[in-house]
C-alpha cells in the first residue's frame, strides 16, 4: 500500500492519500468540496535536483540566430551631438565673481584716492620713496586686474575695459604724485662748527684709505641707491659695541630717516680698528649730518667727495653720569649734569632728564637748559615732544622762542587731522601766548565738555576763535559757546550771538537769548 497525492479540482489544495481511495468519494479539508479521487484528481510531482544533477540537456534552451539574420551586416547612425557651451556665458553672474569684481575696483580706487589725497603737505605718503610707490601701485594694478578679469568673465569686453582704465589710472599716479619731501627747517650754520673738511688727499693715501675702510662698500651702496646723493657712511673709531645701537639710533633720528643702517664691522683707518654705518637716504646734507655727529665725536672729518664722515668717538659722551648727581636736586652738580644728559645722544638718557626737570622747582642754568629743551623739540616727535611741552612750562623764559616752535608745530599737527597734546594747550594759554584762537576752537570741537574750563582760562582769545567759526557749529557745539561766551564775551560777540539767536529754536534760543543778555548786562 502505497501513497499518492491529490488536489481539490476547486481550491487546487494537495493532500497526501493511500492509493486505496482511488474511486472513492472524499471531502477536502479545505474548502469542503466533494469529489472522487481519479487520476485527473492526481498532483503532478516535480522532481528535485541536487547540485550535479541535470534534469535536461542546457542545449534546448538555447536560442538559435536565424541564417538570414545571422549574415545581415550591422549598420550604425551617427549622431549629431550639439557643441560644449560655456555654463559661464549662459548663467547670471555669481555673488563670488560679483565680490571678486567689486573687490578689485574698490581696491584700484582706494589706492588712486590715497595718491590724490594723500600726497599733499603733510600726507600719508609724504616721504615715501618713488619706488615703494611702484611697488604698490603694481602689486594693486595686479591684484585688481586678476579680480575685475575673473569678475566678468560673462563680459569680458567691458571687464577688459575697466581693467585698463584702472591700471591706466594707476600706472599714472607716481608720475602725477612722484616723491615729495616734508621741508626740514633747519638752523645749520658752517660757521659755527669746527670740522676739518678733508677733500683733497694724495692720491696714494687715498688708495690705501679706501682700501683699509673697504670703501667699495660704500660704492656699491652710491650706485645702488635710489637716491645717489642721500647716501651718508660714517666711520667710526674707538666706537664700543655697548654703544652702537645708540649711536645708530641718534644719527637715524638726526638723518630724519627711518631706515635702519648697513653696518660693517672689522674695517680699519690707518690700522685703527673701525666700524663703518651706512644710511641710504638722508635728508640732510653731509655738512649737516656732522654737526649732529659732532654729539659724540672727538674730532670728524667730513669726506664730501666720498661722501664719508670719519669720527674719533668720544666714549666719555656716551657714558651715563653719576646717578647721585642727576637725581639729587640738592646736588651743586644736579643741573649742569642734567643739561649734558639733554645732550646726550641716547633718547632715553634725554627722556630721563626731560622728565626730572619737569618735576624740579629748583631753576638754575635757566637760559641754557630751556635753550636745550627747544633743541630737542625741534627734532623730537610723538610723545617726547608733549613731554618737552610740558618740560617748558615749568622752564619757559620770555622771547625764548618756544611760543613760536610750539605754535606752530601745534598747527601742523591740525592740518593733518592729529589730536593735540594737552601740554601744547595749557603752555600756550599759561604763557598768554597770543592769537591762538584756532588752535583752542580746534581741540574744544573735538570734546566741548573737556576743553571748556580751558576756554575759559583763555578767555578774549577763547573768544576770537568762536566768533570765526560760530556759524558752522552744530547745536550741542553752540550751546557749549554760549555758555563760554557769556562768561567771557564781550560786546563784539553780540552780533554773531544774534545772527544764531534768529537761526536758533527751543531750548538753544533760549541759551542764546541769555548769554546776549549776559554780555548786555557787563557794559
């Protein structure tokens, strides 16, 4: 007895069965359908193959290529591709290329406006050398024309365009605005120096000079410069390496450069060991720059032909004196050490002394030390200046000279926008220095509040500064003149008061109205 297996003719669902149902009637589980087991009623059994095995040759399922097709030649169409396009020249510009192109013309127009408006008297680029200005002139044509290029490149007729109007404009502003010079005022007088001015030698010591000094040096320097004439070398003798670094320093200053000099060491002049310095572009001649040198030399001579200045240094003018001395305001000595510290050629050895008589009520070599201080004014800037000033108040001696120099460097410094010092300030109006109404108007503007005690002291010339500019203050500015004038107004303040009293609403009318009546009041 063996099984079969079967499937309902309805749900097609297969049951496994003995073969001796065959015939009879049964009902399927699943879906209770009646029916006779027969051979139509019998599940087809699918064999399993295990791996190995071939249930057929894999030959009957191979296609075959029909002999007609099988021989038909191939043939392609070719097909006709559009050309690449540039997504740049289609697309709008980016905001990197619209940096890019803004970036580099704003950058070109900077550098134009600062030759237009930095060149005058007094300006950024006073004294800057002609070749710095090509360098940037050149390194910002470059930069802009690369930007501006990259910039447009959707339109790159009129970014070419642009770019050579720039450049054009550029490439012309260190022949329009070339070097300019800031006027040195200078009180040298050859006379009162006692130089040798050695010019002409014999022809063999001047060989075996060059020679020992290695003044080839110095030649290559002459041919090299920008400026040929400008070029200074001072040979120094008995100089020690402690104090190098200030004589570099003081001739820097005394040269009115910024440069830092060339030094060669190990040079001789006449078998004494020498050291040689090397400025590149001074701004005083020769003869000058020796009477600067004379500070702190024994004896110089002045090489114009090679353009040299040979110094015995004295070595005791660089030595620093006697704390006790210069401290002590008791000691007899307190001045006059002071007075050789001032004329000392290291910056802090003369800030040190500024400073000290500043605070000293102990006046003694009056003329001579007030003399000084106006020396260093006149070639001191920054802060020691102010320190100076304020030095002077103390010292100051009538027609001594300092109203004028102070004066008028506090009129420089208002001409190129600088702050002033407020030692300029109370020397001018404690020395009851005249006509400086400008200069109180000028730094009251800056801070009304903090300058108005000022005008005050100043008084009539507090006065005479803000008739002249009352018209053009605004009204935080002309209620602090009100409030001045009606202290120390005079009747010639009235008719400027007036014209502002008609221009003048609420609380300023009112200001105005009462300084007039305040001024009225005192005749």
């Amino acid at each position: 007895m063996s099984e079969i297996k079967i499937e309902c003719p309805e749900c097609r669902q297969s049951f496994d069965v003995t073969d001796e149902l065959m015939g009879e009637p049964v009902e399927c589980g699943n879906c209770q359908h009646h029916f006779k087991i027969s051979t139509e009623n019998q599940a087809k059994v699918v064999r399993d193959y295990f791996p190995g095995e071939k249930a057929h040759n894999l030959e009957v399922f191979q296609r075959k290529t029909p002999e007609a097709l099988a021989s038909a030649p191939v043939e392609f169409q070719a097909a006709d591709y559009a050309q690449f396009s540039d997504p740049n020249t289609v697309l709008p510009v980016g905001p990197m290329r619209l940096i890019c192109i803004f970036g580099g013309i704003l950058g070109m127009g900077l550098v134009i406006l600062l030759f237009v408006l930095g060149s005058g008297q007094g300006g950024i680029l006073t004294d800057v050398p002609d070749g710095k200005r090509w360098f940037l002139v050149g390194f910002t044509a470059l930069i802009g024309s690369l930007l501006v290029l990259y910039g447009f490149v959707k339109y790159r007729i009129l970014g070419v365009v642009l770019t050579l109007l720039f450049v054009g404009g550029l490439v012309a502003m260190p022949i329009v605005y070339p070097e300019r010079l800031t006027p040195v005022a200078s009180s040298f007088n050859p006379d009162e120096m006692d130089l040798e001015v050695h010019v002409d030698l014999p022809g063999e010591d001047v060989m075996r000079f060059k020679s020992d000094l290695g003044y080839t040096t110095v030649e290559t320097q002459i041919k090299e410069a920008e400026h040929p004439e400008r070029v200074i070398a001072f040979a120094l003798k008995r100089a020690k390496p402690v104090h190098l670094e200030t004589i570099k320093k003081y001739l820097a200053q005394s040269l009115i450069t910024a440069e830092i000099p060339r030094v060669y060491e190990g040079r001789r002049i006449k078998e004494e060991p020498a050291t040689l310095l090397i400025y590149n572009n001074a701004r005083i001649p020769i003869d000058e720059a020796a009477t600067f040198a004379k500070k702190f030399a024994d004896s110089l001579q002045v090489r114009e032909d090679l353009q040299l200045i040979e110094i015995d240094v004295n070595v005791d003018s660089l030595t620093t004196t006697d704390a006790k001395e210069i401290t002590d305001e008791n000691h007899p000595n307190y001045h006059a050490k002071n007075l050789v510290e001032l004329r000392s050629i290291d910056p802090t050895r003369q800030a040190a002394a500024i400073q000290r008589l500043g605070n000293t009520n102990n006046i003694k070599l009056r003329s001579d030390i007030v003399t000084q201080l106006i020396v260093l004014l006149t070639h001191q800037s920054g802060e020691q200046r102010a320190e100076i000033v304020d030095t002077l108040r103390t010292w100051a001696i009538p027609d001594d000279g300092a109203d004028e120099v102070i004066t008028q460097q506090a009129r420089e410094r208002m001409k190129v926008g600088m702050k002033l010092p407020e030692s300029y300030l109370q020397y001018l109006v404690e020395q009851n220095v005249e006509s400086i109404g400008d200069i109180l108007v000028y730094a009251w503007a800056d801070d009304v509040i903090v300058y108005e005690e000022l005008m005050l002291t100043a008084g009539e010339r507090a006065e005479e500064g803000l008739l002249n500019v009352l018209s053009e203050l605004d009204n935080y500015q002309l209620e602090s003149a009100a409030s001045i004038l009606s202290k120390v107004g005079s009747p010639v303040s009235i008719p400027a008061l007036s014209e502002a009293y008609e221009k003048s609403k609420g609380e300023l009318k009112k200001s105005l109205k009462a300084t007039i009546d305040e001024i009225q009041s005192r005749r």
